[in-house]
C-alpha cells in the first residue's frame, strides 16, 4: 500500500471504530442503571474473577458476553447495513430483485421481530443465553463479506471497560439522565436522545 491508502485505511479505522463502540458502551451504562436487578447479576458474576481479572476470562463471562449482545441488539448502533448492489436476478420473501437494484437491510427492524426476540422493547440479556442467534437474525455487525472488520474488537473493548468500570466503582444516572432514552440519528449512527451522565457514588470494594 502506498502512504496515502495507509493513511486512508487507518483513518477509517478510526472513525468506523470510534463513535459507534463509545456509543453502544453508553447505551449499556444507560440499560445497566435503568434495570438494577441486570447490574447486580453482572456484578456478581464479574467479582467471581480474582483481582486483576484475566482479560480473556472476563470475555469468556457469559452473563457479560449477553448483557453486551442484548444492549447491541436493543438499539443498535447503525440502524443500517450498508447498501448492497443486486448482481443476479433474485427472489426474496416473495420480492423480485433484478440487477442494479439497491437493498438496505433495517437491522433495527429485524431485531424488534417479535417471533425472532419475544417482547422485543425489553431489555432482558436472558434471551441470549437460552438460544444462540444465527448471522440473519443477530445483525448489530452487519452480515457476509462486508460484516463489520472491527466486531470482535469492540466486543472485547466493550467487555474489558465494563468489567474493569463495574469492579472498580458503583454509579448512578445523574437525576436529568435517569429515565427512558430512545435513540436518534446522528449522522449514519443512532445515539441516545438524552445525554446518559453517571456519578461515581462509591468505590465497589
Ligand atoms: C459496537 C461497535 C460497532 C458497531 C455496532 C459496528 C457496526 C458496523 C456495521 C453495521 C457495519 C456494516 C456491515 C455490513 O453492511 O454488513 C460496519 C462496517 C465496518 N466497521 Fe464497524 N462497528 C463497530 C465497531 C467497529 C470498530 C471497532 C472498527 C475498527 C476498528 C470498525 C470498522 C468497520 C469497517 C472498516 C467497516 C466497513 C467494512 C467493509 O465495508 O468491508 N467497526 N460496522
């Protein structure tokens, strides 16, 4: 690669990285602290790990690795995949697609199907431990060749900084940020409505 496509490529990184694993980590601290008995479940499960904690320990937890598909799965990041460009004549739920057809796919709708996520508007990391999603149901990273390049960075970023947040300190929303937030555009990415602030009320131990 010439210094330029180096540039390009890291730059992309960057800005592809950034704002979309920040956010999804600000849509957990929001769920976490606006359904208690999920926080206090998590921090059980995380204080079973000696102090430090092993990295890959804390990514293997399964409470956490659901508490993070279910805050991916509830408001997703990006509300869309991005464009793909029909190549073949092809037939899909009944719709003809024909080629230079463009499809969107809505991961937001998809992952609010009642028939794939039993009460959708819930907040309930449970349903990701009782069965696992298939790469058409769970689409938080996209789907096929162009699937998201950074996913199994930011799930591990979003695991290690909860874990090492919750371990060290308990918080709580600030009174303006504690109640419901839904998500709106900012740009490509959705984001919270109201800023979600913490206080840090104590140390954890
Ligand atoms: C929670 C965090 C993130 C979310 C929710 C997310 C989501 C997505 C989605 C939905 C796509 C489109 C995939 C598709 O159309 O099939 C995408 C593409 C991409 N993401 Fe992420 N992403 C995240 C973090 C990251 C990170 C940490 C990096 C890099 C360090 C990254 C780099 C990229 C790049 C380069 C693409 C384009 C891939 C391509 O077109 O081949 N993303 N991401």
């Amino acid at each position: 690669m010439s210094d330029d496509e180096l540039r390009d490529e890291l730059l992309t990184l960057l800005f592809a990285g950034h704002e979309t694993t920040a956010t999804a980590l600000t849509w957990a601290f929001h769920w976490l602290h606006r359904t208690p008995a999920v926080r206090d479940r998590l921090l059980e499960e995380l204080l079973t790990l000696p102090e430090p904690a092993d990295p890959d320990a804390i990514a293997r937890l399964p409470y956490l690795s659901a508490v993070v598909n279910e805050v991916l799965r509830i408001y997703p990041v990006a509300m869309l995949m991005f464009p793909r460009r029909v190549e073949a004549a092809v037939t899909l739920g009944g719709y003809a697609f024909h080629p230079g057809d463009v499809l969107l796919v809505c991961i937001q709708a998809l992952h609010e199907r009642a028939d794939l996520y039993p009460e959708p508007l819930r907040f309930n990391p449970d349903r990701f431990l009782g069965r696992s999603y298939g790469s058409h149901e769970f689409l938080s990273f996209g789907a096929g060749s162009r699937r998201c390049i950074g996913a199994a960075l930011a799930v591990y970023e979003m695991k290690l900084i909860l874990a090492s947040l919750l371990r060290g300190f308990q918080f709580r929303l600030t009174p303006a940020s504690d109640r419901p937030n839904h998500p709106r555009r900012r740009g490509f990415t959705l984001g919270p409505t109201v800023p979600v602030c913490l206080q840090v009320v104590s140390a954890q131990r």
